[in-house]
C-alpha cells in the first residue's frame, strides 16, 4: 500500500512533464483507437457477410451485366434456394455530397435472402405491393428527415432520368453490424422504365444474389454455376459474398496497409516520448534508488517503482485515450456516416489499446530499472549534493 | 558546536570502553577504484577494532578514503581483500541480498545531505525501514513515534522535508537511522550541510545516542570541533591509517 502511494506520489513530482506525457499518451491511443476503428469500418461489410449468400456476376467484370434469363438455370443448380437479382443504381439525392448506396433489387427474394435487415410487417407488405416503393435504411431516413409515405427523388447517373419513389419502409438493422445506410426498390421499376427508354439495357441484372441450403455448398454451387455459363455471352463469376465484398476492400488494401502501419508508428514514437520521461526520472533519483538500496531495499522494490510509475502514467493515458475514442468515434460516425456506415469501437480495438498502453509502460520502464537496479550504491550517493 | 564538551553536556558519562566487547573487526582491509586504466588504491592495509558502544570519528583530508571505509564498513560497498566482521559476521562473504538484509537490520545511516524521500512525510520517511521488517502496522507506528520522539520531532510527523529546515531534516534522518535499533550507526559527514547551531543541535544529539543508549556510532568527518564529541578519533592519509588515536 505504501508503495503504490509512493509510486504515485513519485508520478506527480512533476507535474507538468507527467501530465504532457500523459497527454501525449492520450492522443496517441486515441489515434491507434481511431485508426483501428477505421480499418474495421472497412472490413464492416466484409464481416457482415452471411456464409449462406453467393454472388454471381460477369467474369469480366462487375461493370458487364447477365442476363436475366439466367435466373431460372440458377434456380435449378442442386442446394440453391433462392435466387435474387438486382442492379447498382447510383442514383444522387438533390446533390452528390449526399451519397449512400442505392439499389434495384427483386423486392421479395431480396427481403427474404437479408433477414438482418429488420422491416416491421405492415411496411414490408405496403413495400413489396407498390412497385414505385422503395425501402430506406434507418440512419439514411434520419439524416434526410424521411418518414413512410414520403416521395423521394433521386437523379439517375448510370440510369439517367429523375427517379421517384415513395417510402414505403424503413428498416432496422438487426445488430449494430448491419449497414442502416442503403435504399432499395423495386427492380422491376427499373426494367419497365428501360425498357420504355432504353430497351438494349432491358432485362439485365447486375448482379444475382443467391441463398445457398448449406454453407458447405459454397464451392460446389459456385463450380456448377459458372461451369452452366461457360462459353456463354456473359459467363459467370460465382463467389461468396464473404469474397465479393474483400475484393472491394483488396483494391484499397495499400490504404489499409498504410493506415496499420501509421497506427503502429504512433505506438512506437508515444513508446519513446514515454521511455524519454522515464529515463530522466530515473536519472533525477538514482540517489533515491541508492538510499532505497542503502536501507536495505532489493532490485525488486526499486523495478517495482520504476515500472508501477512508468505503467501508471502509461495506463492513465490509456484509460483516458479509451474513454475519449467512444465520442470521438460516435462524432466521426454522425460526420462520415455515409462513407463508413459501420463505425464502432470493436471490443478488440479496446484490448488492443490496453496491451498497447501495456506494452509502452514496460518498455518505457525497462532500461531506466535496469540502470538504478544495477548501480552501485556508493556511486549512486555520489550523485547527491 | 564550539565545545564537544558542551555538545555533550549533561547526558551521562562516555562508556568504558575497557570493558566493552569488540563488534566491528577490520583485517587487512584493500580497495582501489579504477579511473579508465589507471588503478587508484584508497585503502591499503587497514586493520583496527570498534568496541560496543564507541563513538568513533574518522577524519582526514579529502580523498583520504574516510568514506570509503565508512561505506565497506555498513556494507554498501565491497572489499578487494581483507574482511570485516560485525557482530560476528563476516560481512565481505555475504552476496549482495544477504548484505541487504543485513544492512535493513544491522545498520543505521546519517548521511550528509540528509537523503530523505522528498515525497514521503517524516513519519513516513521514518517508517521506511520497518517496512523490511515482520512488524504489524500499529508495531510500526509505535517505534515511529518513539524515534520522533527521541529527536524532539513528534510534532511535526506530518510535514514533508521540504517544510523542515536542514536541522530538522538531520533529526528525522536520525529517527530513520535508530527505528530499527540497529548494531551501529554509521555518519557521513553529518553537520557538513548544517549551520553551526543546528550541527551543535545534531551533535548533541549524537551524543546523547552514544551515552544515554549505548549506540556503536561511526562517524566521517574533517570538522575537528564535530570530531571531539566523539570518544575515539582515527586518521586517514592517502589510504593508509594512522593507528594512533585520540
């Protein structure tokens, strides 16, 4: 008990020097904290995947469509269930700083192949009946002030044209993983206007998406799929949506990379400021440490000072820097919402700055122990006076 | 502190010192520092005895070696040959825990600047050394109290050393030194930092250990006027002793 007051007390001799550090350590574990966050927003959809959805679309590209038609050789192939299909739609809202994610899709196999998307009976029924309906992601409904029944414009890019659509449902994700950012409607909408403006882009699909019986499936599903379109016009690609969505997130993985690099040299420049605090302190009081070894203290008590004052101010800093990324995470989310709709401290990022603060107290603390444990006491005195 | 006499005033006669047993036992004591390749002896040969209860003064010029051999006498530095024996121990044969835990219970220290923990109160600076001892914390309270007692700080157990002037900082470091009731104290130079009046202050005080309580006290100093409250005075010179003594 005496120690750990004394080791306290040693902490705050001076003040200022341990409250930069500590403040250094609270910025650097909340920019860890925060870039940790971002490289999970990142991963988000990849995690949101479910293991029973494939992904069928061009092989040459996702840019290339498929035709429709495919929809009933797919729904023969053994262990698939379901079969949905729908197109990126791209449209703006007024202006195109309001991006979110925006699709057509076949309403009823689609609602049905994403229960994590949570939409209250009635709603679900008022949207799948008007075909002009469209279903919009909570926080998407809040940032715009839409409420069921509301008309919605949105201005086409890939489909040109203003596209109106009512509000017919406003879902709910089913865990704090689910992306409450998306709108959708209906895909036929989508056909009948082209085929009335644009009939060539008529009856093709973006992409299918398909619910598989069992997991283990996956790749005898996928190797029959694409082996029916072999030689085809458009032959298939068929992946896992687990797949589908880390081939978005590989044609950033040099941003990622970075952003794990940069996390880890904030660490390792805090680590140093932190062993710089320590090692001038241990170096004010090496005559300390020797009247400590005088009265007949071992090497443990004196590494037990060092490295309690150097893992006390490591770990206010990482209490502090874990209190402040829980905000600073939830201001980013309300500010960025629609560029990373999943953004949430994960319970790992929160270890993750623990051992961090850990790790930086032990090493700050590890030479400035070895040197007062190894001192000479005579030698040690000599420093006082 | 002008007259040892007066420092020790009044606090009962010297102990005979005939009919006291030898504790501290120096034998062929050696020990030389190296500075880069150069080989500097400080000590050479020195052989002498402490009985039980003496007040010893070791003076000498600068550089002299005093403390040096103050410093292999209470165990905080080692020999390069020869040995010591306190209370029947031959401390140069002890590891360094050994002689940490012998320190903790043999071994009182008065050092010249006081080297109190400037974070710790004065109690607390006191208790510092029970801490390494079995006794519960009400025990240790107690001994606190008295050693305060002993060097008329009791009422200020509270104050840190930065609200205590050098002379009662000395005092509390003497509280430090005799709480554990140690087999000797040992002084390096311990009015050095004073002003005459508190170094009087802390050599009657020194005094008053050595007579009223019997302590073996060894004290480093080249004030001669602090050296005559002691009852034995030995000279250092270029690391030899002068076996003569006063």
């Amino acid at each position: 008990m005496r120690t750990l007051k004394l080791l306290i007390r040693n902490a705050f001799r001076h003040k200022l020097r341990t409250g930069l550090t500590i403040l250094g350590i609270t910025i650097a574990i909340l920019a860890f904290g925060m870039l940790r966050t971002m490289v999970n927003a990142w991963y988000a959809g990849v995690e949101a995947s479910s293991a029973n959805r494939l992904v069928i679309r061009n092989s040459i590209s996702l840019v290339f469509p498929l035709p429709l038609a495919y929809k009933d050789k797919i729904r023969q192939v053994s262990g698939v269930n379901l079969v949905s299909w729908g197109n990126w739609f791209g449209g703006v809202y007024i202006e195109e700083k309001n991006f979110f994610p925006n699709f057509a899709v076949e309403p009823k196999t689609y609602v049905a192949l994403y229960p994590e998307y949570v939409i209250p009976d009635l709603q679900k029924t008022s949207f799948l009946n008007d075909r002009k309906g469209a279903v919009a992601g909570k926080k998407i409904a809040e940032k715009f002030g839409w409420k069921v029944g509301d008309s919605v414009v949105l201005k086409g890019t890939i489909f040109p044209g203003n596209w109106e659509f009512t509000i017919r449902a406003i879902y709910k994700g089913r865990d704090r993983s689910v992306d409450e950012t998306q709108l959708f409607f209906h895909w036929d909408y989508l056909n009948e206007t082209m085929k009335k403006t644009t009939p060539r882009r008529a009856d093709q699909v973006g992409f299918y998406m398909i619910g598989i019986m069992n997991p283990n499936l996956a790749g005898e599903v996928s190797t029959t799929i694409d082996a029916t379109f072999k030689n085809s016009l458009a032959e298939t690609l068929t992946e896992t949506e687990k797949a589908f969505q880390m081939s978005f997130v590989s044609m950033t993985e040099a941003i990622l990379i970075a952003i794990q690099l940069v996390s880890i040299v904030i660490i390792v420049i805090i680590m140093a400021v932190v062993a710089n605090t320590m090692a001038m302190t241990a170096r004010e009081r090496i005559g300390e440490y020797a009247v400590f070894k005088t009265l007949g203290f071992g090497g443990w008590f004196i590494a037990g000072l060092i490295f309690g004052e150097s893992l006390f101010i490591s770990l206010t800093g990482t209490a502090i820097g874990i209190g402040l990324t829980f905000p600073v995470a939830e201001a980013f989310h309300d500010y960025l919402g629609t560029y990373f709709p999943i953004f949430f401290v994960e319970r790992e990022t929160v270890y993750m700055d623990i051992a961090a603060g850990v790790l930086v107290g032990l090493v700050a603390g590890l030479f400035p122990t070895w040197r007062a444990v190894k001192i000479r006491i005579a030698d040690g005195l000599r420093r006082i006076g | 502190m002008t007259d040892p006499v007066t420092a020790c005033d009044g606090q009962g006669p010297p102990v005979d010192l005939e009919n006291q047993p030898v504790i501290v036992e120096v034998r062929n004591v050696n020990k030389a520092y190296l500075r880069g390749s150069h080989v500097i002896p400080v000590l050479q040969e020195i052989n002498f005895d402490i009985r039980e209860g003496e007040f010893l003064a070791l003076m000498g010029p600068s550089g002299s070696g005093k403390s040096t051999l103050l410093n292999l006498i209470a165990g905080i530095d080692k020999v390069d040959s020869g040995t010591i024996v306190i209370g029947g121990v031959d401390i140069t044969a002890l590891d360094e825990t050994e002689l940490a835990h012998w320190r903790a219970t043999h071994v009182g220290f008065i050092f010249q600047f006081y080297n109190l923990i400037p974070v710790l109160t004065a109690f607390e600076n006191v208790e510092l050394p029970l801490q390494l001892t079995g006794l519960t914390r009400t025990e240790r309270r107690e001994h606190v109290e008295m050693a305060l007692h002993v060097v008329n700080l009791s009422h200020r157990m509270d104050h840190y050393p930065s609200q205590l002037s050098g002379g009662e900082q000395q005092r509390v470091a003497i509280a430090r030194a005799v709480v554990t009731d140690p087999t000797i104290l040992v002084a390096d130079e311990p009015t050095g930092d004073l002003d005459r009046v508190s170094a009087q202050e802390i050599m009657s005080l020194m005094c008053r250990l050595s007579r009223e309580s019997g302590k073996t006290i060894i004290m480093v100093t080249h004030d001669p006027k602090a050296a005559e409250a002691a009852q034995v005075i030995r000279h250092l010179d270029k690391g030899y002793l002068n076996n003569a003594h006063s």
